[in-house]
C-alpha cells in the first residue's frame, strides 16, 4: 500500500478546520463510510452527502490528489485486503462489457509495468542466494495463490531435489512444515484477500528459524513483518478476481534467475526427460496427427 493510501485519513484530519461547510459533510461521511465511500462515483457521494459533483472534484483536489478517481483509488486500496467477493463485484459493476477485454488486460500490463518499475533489484538476487544456499526449499501458497506455489514449485522441481510444496491438502498446513529448520527457506506467497492460514504459517516457520521470503503486494502485506527478504509485485484486482499476473511473471523471473546459473547441471536433466516424455509418449508428438 503506497504512502498516498496510507495518510489519507491523515489529510482529512489535517485539513479539516479549514474545509467548506461541504467538505466537512464530504469528510464525515468518509471517515464514518469508507467502506461504502470507495464504491461511489463523485455524483453518488455528492447526492449522499448533499453536495454539488463538483463540490466532491474540488475536496478531492484539495486534499492533495489529481481528481476524484485517484481519491477512490486511494479508498479502494485502503480496504482492498477486507474486501468481500460480493463488495469486488460491485466495486467494478459499472465497467462497459464492450470494452472489457481491453480494460482488463490494459490493467494487467499496468501491473507488470508498475512491479517493475518498484521491485528492488538487490532484494530480487538475494532471494536467487538464499533459494541457493537453502538445505531445504519450501513453497507455501494458498487459496487463489495456490497456483502460483504450484508452477514455482513445478519448475524449481526440474532444478533441485530439495523442493516441497506446501498448500491445502490431506495434511494440515502446519504439519507440512513440521521438520523446518533454520537451514531451510519459505517462500511465502499471499495477496489479498490474505489468508490467515498462511500469515499463521510463515509465523510457524519463522519462530523454526527459517529463512523467510514474502511475495505478497505491498510492504504493509501481513507477510513482511516476518520476511527476511521482501518482493513486492502488484495484484490491483479486476472484479472479484485477483490479478496475479504480476506476480506470476515476477515468479518467472526468479525461475529463469534461477535456471541460467544451473543451467550446465539441468541440461542433462533435461536430456534425460526429454527421453522419458517421448518413450512414454506424455507429449503429442510433432508428426502425430491432431
């Protein structure tokens, strides 16, 4: 969650005494409704309060921010990880279907390009040290980050034979990390909505000794304040779906990361596979009919 999320009911305090008599009533709504404040356009805040749209333009401008869309952003993101399936779908209820292809994928590359643009670099090598140097490699992601534990765990597999997956199963979360030591590493993947039962888990395994890696959205995330290394990537939702586009090319980069400097001791891996995908035909063949 970025600065401008985190103050904004500190410019609303701040501001206050010197407000109109309609930006009082703007403020009062918001600090007793956020919640319901970041679902309204400028002209329904303004009908609820009793003011102009304009009036609601101008509060927004006065506190700061470059129009009312980047004040509601700053709502949204304030109360993004308490958001419920049903409170998702109506905060994107008005998006047009005809152009809703190209807002969401349009939303998806802004993810990517602002992960970017804010994932730190020397972060980013010290998690490739440390996935290296672990005895153990656990991945823990659960819920809608199960899939991206699922396809790091998938190809870090391919790499080393250290690897365990840890996510919703027979065993209690809890129990897959029973043998954790601090010679091992969690990598710990959470978005919003967090879930408790991973936030409980990366606790588990600090309290082991582990080393701990969080890939989570914002440095406010639950996760950090256990991490011994931070990658942040963002996951702006789109409706009731997470983004995790982000997150998943981020994944990626540590995957290749990763796999360039094995690369001399997973060729023959590869070569040897490569045989045993085409003796037990796991793959359609290039010549084989479709």
């Amino acid at each position: 969650m970025s600065n401008e999320n985190q103050d904004l009911m500190y410019r609303i305090n701040e501001k206050y005494k010197k407000m109109s008599k309609g930006q009082k009533l703007i403020s009062e709504y918001i600090m007793n409704n956020y919640e319901k404040a970041a679902f309204m356009t400028a002209s329904k805040l303004g009908n609820k309060v009793g003011v102009s749209e304009s009036t609601v333009v101008r509060f927004a401008n006065m506190l700061g921010y470059d129009g009312y869309p980047k004040l509601q952003k700053a709502l949204q993101e304030l109360i993004r990880n308490k958001l419920t399936t049903l409170q998702r779908i109506e905060m994107t209820s008005d998006l047009d279907e005809s152009t809703l292809l190209k807002s969401v994928l349009k939303a998806d590359m802004n993810n990517i390009r602002l992960t970017l643009e804010e994932v730190n670099k020397d972060d980013f090598d010290k998690v490739v040290e440390s996935i290296f140097s672990a005895r153990n490699i656990y991945i823990l992601g659960l819920r809608s980050a199960a899939p991206l534990a699922q396809f790091m765990g998938y190809y870090l597999s391919f790499i080393f034979d250290n690897v365990r997956l840890v996510t919703s199963g027979i065993n209690d979360i809890l129990e897959q990390l029973v043998h954790i030591s601090p010679q091992d590493l969690l990598i710990g993947i959470s978005f919003p909505r967090y879930a408790r039962r991973t936030v409980e888990a990366v606790n588990f395994a600090k309290d082991k000794g582990a080393k701990i890696v969080a890939i989570t959205d914002a440095i406010l995330s639950p996760l950090t304040s256990y991490a011994d290394y931070i990658l942040l990537a963002r996951s702006d939702m789109a409706s009731f779906v997470d983004s995790l586009v982000a997150p998943l090319s981020l994944i990626n980069a540590l995957i290749v990361a990763v796999g360039i400097r094995k690369k001399p001791d997973i060729s023959s891996d590869f070569l040897e596979l490569e045989k045993i995908w085409d003796n037990y035909q796991v793959y359609l063949s290039k010549d084989r009919s479709t």
